[in-house]
C-alpha cells in the first residue's frame, strides 16, 4: 500500500485525492475528509455504546430465539418463547402490574417534582444552586438504604403506624402501608425524584421570562400564564421525566423485592428469576424484549397524548 | 393631540435594595401624544416604563393613567401594552396565534378575532405572515409581530421598550417613519424608551431626557436641541461647541459675557429659565457656526486656523483652533461651497448670527 499523502499535504483539509488525481482512495486518505476526521473524533465513545449498550441487547434478541436445553442452548429459530411470555397469565399480569406501576411512579414523580422545579426555579433567586444541591443530598445514601428507610417508615410498627397511634387515629398498626403495590409506588417515586426534578428545572430555566410578562401585558393572570406559557414551553422536560422515571422502574427488582411483598412483584423479577435459579435464558430474553417494546409503545402513546394536550393549551 | 392628560407620573422613585435606579421623577404626559424617554444606558428608562406598565411597583410616588391611580394593579389590569425590547414572541405560537392571544379570553368569537387579527397584520404589513412559528421569524418581523400583538388589545397607551434597536440602520429608519404614522392614524398615546437622539428628536412630540434616574429635561425636539437645559443635555443630544467664558454677566432676563478670541456677546436667556452665574456654561451648535469665504462680508469675524477636518459625504466636520479658546471649535458645513477642500493647518474665517448662543446650566 502506498501512502496517498505525505505529512506536507495535511494542511489541505479538503478532499481524499488532489484533482485529477486516479488512484483509489486509501483508509488514510478516507480519515483525512470531514467526515472521516468526525468518524476517529466519535470512535471511542461508539466503540464504548456499542460493547456495553448494543452488545447484550443484542446477545438478548438472540437469546429470545432459542431455546434452553438443560445446560445448554439449542440454537434452532423458535417463537415458542415469546408465545409463552405473551399468553401465560402469570406473566401478562406481571407485565401489566409493572405498566401499571411504571406509569403511576413516573405521573406522581412529575407531579411531585414539578412544583419543586418550578420553585428552584422561579423562585430561587441566586440560591439555585444551592437548592439543587440540597435536592440531591438524599441521593448520597445508597438506593438500598432508602428503601429499606421506606420499609422502616410504612412498616408494622412503622413510623407512620406508630405515629397514628400516639395520636390516636388508629387503634391498632395498619398492614395496608407496607408490602403491596401502592408500597412500589411510594418508594420509587421518593428514589426518582431528582432525576425527574433535574430535567424539568432545565426545561424551566430555558423559559424567556419576559414571554410570561407579555402574557401578563396581554391580560392573563397567574393560573392562565402557567397554562399558556409555563406549562407548554416546559413540556419537552415534563416527557424528559416521565421517560426518565418510567422507562428504568419497569424493569426495577429491587424495590418490588423489598417492600412489595407478594402483591407488588413485577416483571423484572420474574426476568430475574429465568436468568437465575430457573435457568432459562431464552424466556427470560423473551420477558425482557417484550417489555422493552410494551414499554416503548406505552411511552411513545404518552408523548403524543402530551404534545395532543399542548397543542390544545393554546 | 388633545391636552388631556393620559399619565400622571408624581415624585416616582424606585430602589434596588440601598441603590436608587429612578428618581424622584414626575412628569404628565398628554393623551394621543408621541412622548420618548431618552438616555444613556443605565439611566432607568426601562424601568420608569416597566413602573408605568406594572411590571414593577413603585417604591414611592403614584403613577395615574387617564385619572385613576395604578398602585397595586398588575399589567393585566392596567389599559397599557407593552412591546418588550426582546420583543417576546411566543414560540411556540404562530404568528396568528401570537397577535390573538390577548383576545383569546374576550371570548369574541372566532370571526371577530380573525377578523381583527388579520386587520392588526395588514396594519404593521405582515399579512399572509399568520401560519408562520413565533421562532421563525426576522428581527423585522418579530418586531411588527410584538407591535400588532399589542395593537389589537387597543390599549390606551402603547409601551415601547427600545423596539428598533436591534434592527438595522436602513430598516430602522424605515420603521421609525412607519410607527410616527401609525400613532397619529390610530392616536393612541405611546411611550417610547430609546438611547438614539435622532429616533427620539425624528418621532417624538416630547422627550424626556434622563440621566442617573433623573429627569433632565421635558421640552419638545426643537426645544431640547435649541434650548438645551444643562450641559449634560446638549452633549447628549448632538455636538456642541462649550466656550472658554469670562466675565458672565445676569440682568433680569439678559445676559453679556466675553469669549476669548471672539470678543463680547449679549442676549436672552431663554423661556425664563433663570440661570446661576457661577454655575453657567456657553455653548454654540457646530452648524450655526459658518465659514466665510473670501469676499464675503460678516459680522462677526471670527479668525481660526483648521486643525482637523473629517469627511462625511454631504458634510464636513472642522476643527478650528480659535487664540484665547481652551478647546478648538467643531465647525459643520455642508459640502456644496466645497468645505471638504480646505486643507488641514490653513487660517478660516468663521461667523455666527447673534442669537446663535445657548446659555445652559453645569
Ligand atoms: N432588578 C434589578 N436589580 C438591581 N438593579 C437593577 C435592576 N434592574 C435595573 N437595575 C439598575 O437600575 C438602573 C437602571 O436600569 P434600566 O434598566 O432602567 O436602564 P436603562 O435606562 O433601560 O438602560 P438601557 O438603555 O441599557 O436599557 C441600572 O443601573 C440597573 O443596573
Ligand atoms: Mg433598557
């Protein structure tokens, strides 16, 4: 192979090949045009997304084809799998619970954080920062410890049981709190809150203040300028944290393990089990791809719903 | 324009914590009146009009519009509109949209509103221009966007913050002819906050002109320029030559004074506004200041020599050292006795009318 160019010609930033010139381009001269240069510039972080990102999805979607023959996997294209995840009821309910769950999590998530962004926000004068920071010291403690905190907070002798008690509103300690799906529901919620406060405060910093004056200048009042203006421009960060929240808590097993008892299982946790002790691979691929499409679908439903919502704000 | 007064403006101050950015000012502006605030930057035009719009309140005085009392109410309660200097184009709203959004809670109906959105467009010239996005718009466009957005309300007063600055030069102009008209055909009173002399002295029937939150001076164009009141004004507004003084002189309403290197000088002082000999300043404006050319015959003469001469197409600009004169003299001719030919270091006979002198204040 012969070098196109020599080092004196890199200043010319143009073309592979001078005009005129025949001979094919070489690899050298290929990563020497923009789009080559763009191509080495991003290699290392694609190299890095495809190894860790697209690499299991693909070992799954493969996996999700085949079939577990004792101890090993018979290679043979096959639907069964799916067939199994999408009829048997035990996993179509696990999988609807989860749905369910996800959705409820990530809409009282929002709803929760978005007065929280809106005050850092509006209201936080030169504090910003400061507030951020202070919304992201619960975070610090491990992802356990917080729901095992929950377990201590709805539990039988609880401190919300405890708490009824001593004021008397109950006579004896409520088994409603702990152990069920509205138990999920809390716990995850508390454990997205930042993450759904981060991108909703972003979409509210981005708002020109001087359109809410205009509206003000234009004859609306407090409520009508959030509904003209806030909540319509913040909108591509309410779908940001819906997403954010939803799409990671279908597939949550910890928190359903710890404080949803019977009741609050999910889908992950029968993906969990497949892969582990019932050692069944290709089904528990099969769970996972499932969801993951189900989950899409769900999401995408809810981003048209949204913009559908904006477009009749006005 | 009637002699009605519109807004009412009484001894407004506002702080900002211990810093006093406006104030006291008062002023009454007229019904149906072309009224400009004028000022360097940072002088608190912005902020007396954001007082009069209810953006902000007052940290002392009133502020009444056409005879009741503001305090406490907030824009949308106010017959005032404003044009943001940013313009404040929603973004997320098409132009229609964007001219409509005031009339959205009249509830007027969909004829009526469409009816009146497409009238304020074809008022600022943007029709057709409905179905584009508020963020895909020029800075022209955008401009007559916020203006038709805050006509159709048919607000009393019309807020203007700055709406031309971030135009350019030749559209600027354009627009400046184009608003002057449109306030006399539709009569309403607009407040128009500006930093350019000319946009001020070119549409305003009065300016307001501001320095460090204070009201300088209220006059109309010609006043301000011809009577300015302090020397701060008159350097604002245009050139002024200020003369090296002696021996300023007061008696009832005239005035005497000698100039050094351009002998005595008596006259008026104007509109009654007394002066305070210790604290007055002589000036001339560069073009009531004229060369005479050999063979003329003039009174005064004026005997200089050019230091300086600069260019600029129709006009040219001398510096003229004058004996006796602590600062050359800036000298505006226009260009068709042929100013731009005289060399630079030659001697110049200069001359003035009698009542060409402005007695000022600082
Ligand atoms: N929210 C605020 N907090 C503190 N100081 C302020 C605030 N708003 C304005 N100021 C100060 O008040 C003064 C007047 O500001 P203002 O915006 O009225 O100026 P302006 O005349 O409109 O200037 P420009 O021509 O640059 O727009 C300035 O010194 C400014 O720094
Ligand atoms: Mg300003």
């Amino acid at each position: 192979m012969k070098f196109q160019g020599t080092l004196g010609d890199t200043h010319q930033d143009g073309k592979a090949g001078g005009q005129g010139r025949t001979a094919p381009p070489t690899i050298q001269a290929a990563l020497r045009t923009e789009t080559g240069k763009g191509w080495l510039t991003i290699s290392p972080p694609l190299l890095y997304a495809f190894l860790l990102l697209i690499g299991p999805i693909l070992v799954i979607f493969a996996n999700s084809f085949w079939t577990q023959d004792y101890l090993t996997i018979d290679r043979t294209f096959t639907l069964a799998n799916y067939k199994a995840a999408l009829s048997e009821p035990i996993y179509r309910d696990l999988l609807l619970r989860s749905l369910q769950v996800s959705v409820s999590v990530s809409i009282v998530t929002v709803v929760l954080a978005f007065p929280v962004a809106w005050f850092v926000s509006f209201r936080g004068g030169r504090y910003k920062g400061l507030w951020l920071f202070i919304i992201t010291v619960p975070f610090w403690s491990g992802y356990l410890l917080r729901i095992l905190s929950w377990k201590v907070i709805l539990g039988y002798n609880g401190v919300i049981n405890t708490g009824l008690l001593h004021l008397g509103i109950i006579s004896e300690p409520l088994d409603t709190l702990l152990y069920n799906t509205t138990a999920v529901i809390i716990t995850l919620a508390h454990s997205w809150a930042a993450f759904a406060i981060l991108p909703l405060f972003v979409s509210l910093e981005k708002i020109d203040r001087t359109l809410l004056e205009a509206a003000a200048d234009l004859g609306d009042g407090p409520v009508r300028r959030f509904m003209r203006i806030t909540l319509p421009l913040a909108m591509p960060g309410i779908i940001a944290a819906l997403m954010i929240v939803m799409i990671p808590t279908v597939g949550d097993y910890v928190t359903p393990k710890l404080v949803g008892g019977k009741d609050g299982v999910m889908i992950a946790n029968a993906i969990q089990v497949q892969f582990g002790k019932a050692a069944n691979w290709p089904l528990g691929a099969a769970l996972a791809v499932s969801t993951m499409v189900i989950v899409a679908v769900v999401s995408g439903a809810m981003v048209l719903l949204l913009l559908g919502f904006r477009r009749l704000m006005k | 324009m009637t002699n009605e007064t519109m807004i009412g403006i009484t001894d407004v101050e506002k702080h900002y914590g211990s810093f006093r950015a406006l104030g006291p000012v008062s002023a009454e502006i007229a019904a149906g009146e072309f009224f400009s605030l004028l000022g360097p930057s940072g002088c608190g035009k912005t902020t007396l009009l954001r007082l009069i719009g209810g953006f902000d309140d007052p940290t002392s005085g009133a502020i009444m519009i056409s005879g009741m009392s503001m305090a406490g109410l907030p824009p949308n309660k106010r017959p005032t509109n404003m044009v943001f200097q940013s313009y404040a184009i929603f973004p997320h709203l098409n132009v229609a949209e964007n001219v409509a959004y005031g009339l959205k809670r009249m509830r007027l109906g969909r004829e009526e509103e469409s009816r009146r959105v497409d009238a304020a467009l074809a008022q600022v010239e943007l029709t057709g221009l409905g179905p584009r996005m508020g963020d895909q718009l020029s800075g022209g466009q955008r401009q007559r966007v916020a203006l038709a957005r805050a006509l159709v309300m048919r607000p009393k007063v019309l807020l203007l913050d700055e709406p031309l600055s971030a135009l350019d030069k030749k559209l600027r102009e354009q627009m400046q002819v184009e608003l002057r008209h449109l306030q006399r055909q539709i009569g309403i009173t607009f407040v128009l906050v500006t930093h350019d002399q000319y946009e001020a002295l070119g549409m305003s029937d009065r300016i307001a002109v501001m320095f460090a939150g204070r009201i300088a001076q209220i006059a109309s164009p010609r006043e301000i320029y011809q009577n300015p009141a302090s020397r701060q004004v008159a350097d604002f507004l245009g050139g002024m030559n200020f003369m090296t003084c002696r021996d300023f002189r007061t008696q009832g309403a005239e005035y005497s004074a000698l100039l050094p290197g351009l002998g005595t000088i008596a006259g008026k002082l104007d509109n009654g506004r007394g002066i305070d000999p210790d604290n007055a300043t002589i000036g001339i404006r560069p073009e009531r200041l004229r060369i005479v050319w050999d063979g003329e015959t003039a009174d005064p003469k004026i005997v200089g020599k050019v230091i300086d001469r600069h260019y600029y197409g129709e006009i040219t600009n001398l510096l003229v050292s004058i004996e006796g004169q602590e600062n050359p003299v800036s000298v505006v001719e226009t260009n068709d006795f042929g100013a731009d030919d005289i060399p630079v270091g030659s001697s110049i006979t200069l001359t003035h009318d009698r009542d060409a002198f402005v007695v000022m204040e600082g």
